[in-house]
C-alpha cells in the first residue's frame, strides 16, 4: 500500500463507489480501479432454464443450496462483481449497500500504484457517546 488517505467526509451508508474513485483520482489520476476486497453477487443466471434471479448480497454470506435454481434445479452461475471502474450500475450504490462496514479502508489500484481509501467519516457517527 501506497498511503493511506482519510476521508472525513466518506461514510460507508453514504458514500459511493464512485465517489470513492473521485476522491482516488485526485491522488492517482484518471483509470482508477477500485476494489471491494470480496465478491458481491448480483445475481444467479440459470444456464439451462435462462432464469435471472437478483440477490445483491456478499457472496461470502450465501450458501451451496442457494445456487439451485428453484424453477429448474440446475446449480446457477453467479453473477459478481469485486471491483468498480465507475460506470457500473453497483457504482453508484451505497457502500453499506454492498457490504462495506463503518471506517472500512478500501484499495484503490493504478497500474502498480495502491491507495488506501479509510471512510474517516464514519469515525463520529460509530463513537457518538452523547
Ligand atoms: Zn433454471
């Protein structure tokens, strides 16, 4: 990792992740990649029956039985996505949307250069003692 760069005014059920690869390309430029860190699934496509199913979930929380198709029963292909270049439809949903916690540090990538995205702004809405 490159640096680490605080974002006060990044909150995870707030911020996008195009608002994200804004912020990376003042630091990187333009062609800016940005990584979740895991795979979200979009969805479940059936090969045989051509059945589309929208889940939006973190593939890390779905079980086996869950790829079945309940129409056909053939085991589905998953549809993910891991990271964002900014046209995406996933782009411009929330983070906690797609999984990402409070004060998460996401990695923004150009060619070999890494940059660390901390969503600073979460840190007084978790700590808020009053
Ligand atoms: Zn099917």
């Amino acid at each position: 990792m490159e640096a680490i760069i605080e974002l006060s005014e990044a909150r995870a059920d707030q911020t996008t992740p195009a608002d994200l690869l804004e912020a990376a390309r003042t630091q990187l430029g333009d062609d800016v990649q940005l990584f979740l860190g895991y795979d979200f699934l979009i969805a479940f496509n059936c090969p045989t029956c051509e059945s589309t199913d929208a889940q939006n979930i973190p593939l890390y929380g779905v079980v086996e039985k869950q790829a079945l198709c309940p129409v056909c029963g053939t085991i589905r292909e998953p549809q993910v996505i891991s990271s964002f270049r900014g046209s995406e439809e996933h782009a411009h949903w929330t983070l906690a949307a797609l999984g990402v916690p409070p004060l998460a540090i996401l990695t923004a990538r150009k060619n070999r250069r890494f940059l660390g995205l901390e969503l600073t702004g979460d840190v007084s809405h978790v700590f808020d003692f009053e």
